[in-house]
C-alpha cells in the first residue's frame, strides 16, 4: 500500500467514523426528542369549558403525537385553589397549574411556580407574546416575576333576547348604540303585573356584574389602577359616572333585586325568557345557549361618552410548576393556548376569547363553522361577526399584585351599590380610600 493511498485511507475512515457519530448522535438527539411525554395539567372547569378544553388537548395532541396531555379538571375556583394546595403540601404537582390573580401572591411567597421570563427572553416569539397578551401585569410579582400566562382574554358583548324586543316592539340593537340606549330599551322591555310585581326584566345582573363594571369604566373615561400602579381611579369622574350607571340599572328595577338572583345562575335566569339583555363576556356564550328556545343574538358592548367600548384584561392563566421534569413541552403548551392555534379554537367554540390577532388571522372554519355548529339556535351573520370583532376592542386593564385583597375589600361596597343604600358617589369614595390603602402595602 502506497503511503500517499495509506494517508488517503485513514482519512476517509476518519470521515466515516465522524460521520457515523453525527449519524448516532443526531438519530439519539430524534429520538430522545420524541420520547413520549406525559403533561400533567391541572385546572378548574365547568361542563362548558371542558368541551373547550378537551378540544384544544385533542388537537395539541395531533400534532405532537408523542405528547400526552393529562386532564384534571377540578369543579369550581374555590375547590381547584383548595386541591392544589393539597397537592403543593404532598408536593405531588402537576406540569401545568391555572392560576388566578387572587392566589397570586400566596403561591409566589410559596416559591412554587416559575418564572417565565427566561421562557419569553429565549423565546423568538417572546417579545410578541409579550405585547399581545392581554392582562400580562395580572401575573406580574412584586420583584417582577411572570409567574403565568394568560390565556383567556374574553371581551364583553350585548346579549339580546330578539323575541322579547320585536314582541314588546323595541327596536333591536344596533352597533353604535350607547349607554343611554341601554338604558331606554331597558326600561321599555321591564314590565309590570297588576299588582306591581315585575314580570319582564329589561335586564340581567349576571354574577359578576362588579368585573362588568371595572371594565365599563374605560367608556366613561375611567380606570381601576393607573398604569404606574400609584393611583386608584375611583375618585375620577368616569370612573364614578360608570357606577351611577350600574347602580341606575337597580334603582329603576330594570334588572332584578340582586337578593332575588344572587346565587342563581346566569344560565337559568336568561333562559327563562323573561330577560331582555345582559352585558357577558364572550366566556358566557356556551353557559347561556345551553336549552335556550327562543332566538337570541349579540350586539357589540354600547359605546361610552367619548364613543370608546368597553376593555377586559385576562383574568385567567397557567403557568409551570417548578417541580416540573417537562418544563420545554410545557412551554410550548403554553404558548399553544396563548397564541397560537389553540387560542383560536378556544374563541371558535365560544368559551373565552382569543388573542385577537390569532382570531382574526385563523381560518374561517375557526372562526365560524364551530361557532354555528354549537349556536341553538344559530346566530344571524351580523351576530356571527360581532363575535370575532369583538375581540378588536379588548384590551388590558392594569392590576396590581394584591388586586386580590381590593376585591375583598370592595365586596361590602358592592352589595351597597346594588342595593342602593347610598349614592354611587359616596360608595366610590369608599373604594378609593380603600385601594389606595392597599396599594401603598406595595411599596
């Protein structure tokens, strides 16, 4: 053998021993990557939202065979809070934990969750995550940490009887209604007995009337907290205009006594048909159409004075357990219910709204072809278009990281409200007082 052929033989056994390893070490990098993975999530959910749920795991699902997500949903926010701080004290944790911005701070003095800004910073869609997510702040710590993701961002609609409207002669809805026509429709579909016994309300109080309010500030120049998280906003003149208009709505009876209601659901009392209109978020549409029999529609929130709609933050997220052994797939999930084709899903069956670019960019079998197919019965084109529109006016409403604690303080004041025992002015001035206090425990 020729020492010049010697030379070119060991160099070419060298070429093939390096690209054997690359061939061992890439066929071990494929197929530790498709290692089958078990995604543990746990979260609260009604029937309603397991249908939305169970839709965005299956489609997940399918594209990424080798994950399996696995589901445990638990009835109600109180019992969910309550299951997982059992599992915290056995530290037997899920992958995935939705949180609220009420356990904010517990969780996060409890070290528990992760914070996500390393996921944003090394992620190329990070920044616009970042900018697209309504109500990031909501899950933002003291020191800064993002300790979830939102992932619902539902924005109110007008729900609207059409049979009681065109029955009571009412003209119906339209989309650059304002309060005030609200208000003069409410008043000519509430009717009275004989008696004086309100048999047909103009209105609905859903349950979370108070949420309503906070984000029906925004039209009337309002706000909650400033952005810097130095100020309340219940000493503004908006602000105050948009709790007179709430607490209009019970003094002139057009909605029920908030006694009569109260712990009622939202979906007995609209399907009653007794019921004219109710301010909800788009979270509510399956809730409400569930064995109604009459056709109903929806309508875009009414304008406020300086003709600007209503705003609605996130109120809900996930986010990853620190304890988590899958913590890359669990990002990725994230990000598949946040901004990607599981956000739009999520919008398409009517259970809480979606990133509104995702919505408007998705196809139009998302957009509608599920919407209809759910719809009993099924929405009219404008009603159908209002749906996806309505998200381009959802936007964040700033909270601080006790936002939690406010609401425990405002909810005496809320009752006050609703049962009309002082002047909304009066009340605001409570409130104001009241979150400026708590505010100031941030600093």
């Amino acid at each position: 053998m020729s020492p010049k052929f010697s030379v070119v033989l060991r160099r070419t056994r060298l070429v093939l021993s390096c690209a054997g390893a690359a061939l061992i070490v890439m066929a071990t990098s494929w197929a530790q990557a498709q290692q089958p993975v078990t995604l543990n999530w746990t979260t609260w959910s009604s029937a309603e939202r397991q249908i939305r749920d169970k839709i965005v795991i299956e489609r997940y699902q399918q594209l990424n065979p080798h994950i399996k997500i696995q589901y445990q949903a638990v009835p109600g926010a109180t019992n969910y809070f309550n299951k997982m701080n059992l599992l915290l004290a056995a530290k037997d944790t899920p992958d995935i934990a939705a949180h609220f911005n009420e356990w904010l701070l517990a969780w996060h003095k409890l070290d528990v969750m992760d914070d996500l800004r390393p996921y944003l910073d090394a992620d190329k869609d990070g920044a616009q995550i970042r900018s697209e997510l309504l109500g990031m702040s909501m899950f933002t710590a003291p020191n800064g940490s993002i300790d979830a993701l939102p992932w619902l961002t539902t924005s109110f609609m007008l729900f609207y009887n059409a049979d009681l409207f065109r029955k009571n002669n009412v003209p119906l809805p339209t989309a650059n209604w304002t309060f005030n026509d609200f208000l003069d429709a409410g008043r000519k579909l509430t009717k009275k007995n004989a008696s004086g016994e309100v048999v047909q309300w103009g209105a609905m109080n859903f349950s979370d009337w108070d949420y309503l309010v906070r984000w029906m500030q925004v039209p009337f120049d309002g706000y909650h907290v400033s952005p810097d998280m130095k100020r309340c906003g219940y000493d503004q003149p908006g602000t105050i205009a948009g709790l007179e208009f709430y607490q209009t709505l019970y003094r002139e009876g057009i909605v029920p006594p908030f006694a009569q209601t109260k712990g009622v659901g939202d979906r007995v009392t609209w399907q009653s048909g007794n019921v004219g209109m109710v301010l909800h978020q788009q979270a509510a549409l399956l809730q409400l159409m569930n064995g109604a029999t009459f056709d109903w529609q929806i309508q875009h929130i009414p304008v406020g004075p300086k003709g600007t709609r209503v705003t609605r933050g996130a109120s809900a997220a996930n986010g990853i357990l620190k304890t988590s052994k899958h913590k890359k797939e669990a990002w990725d999930f994230l990000k598949f219910i946040s901004i990607g084709e599981g956000a739009a899903l999520i919008g398409s069956v009517g259970a809480g709204g979606a990133n509104k670019r995702v919505l408007r960019e998705s196809t139009p079998e998302i957009k509608s072809s599920t919407l209809i197919k759910l719809s009993a019965p099924s929405f009219n084109a404008e009603s159908q278009a209002v749906y996806i529109d309505s998200a381009s006016y959802a936007d964040a409403v700033v909270y601080p990281s006790n936002n939690g604690e406010i609401e425990k303080a405002f909810a005496p004041m809320w009752d006050e409200l609703r049962l009309v025992r002082r002047p909304a002015a009066a009340i605001a001035k409570d409130m104001q007082n009241a979150c400026m206090k708590l505010l100031a425990e941030l600093k």
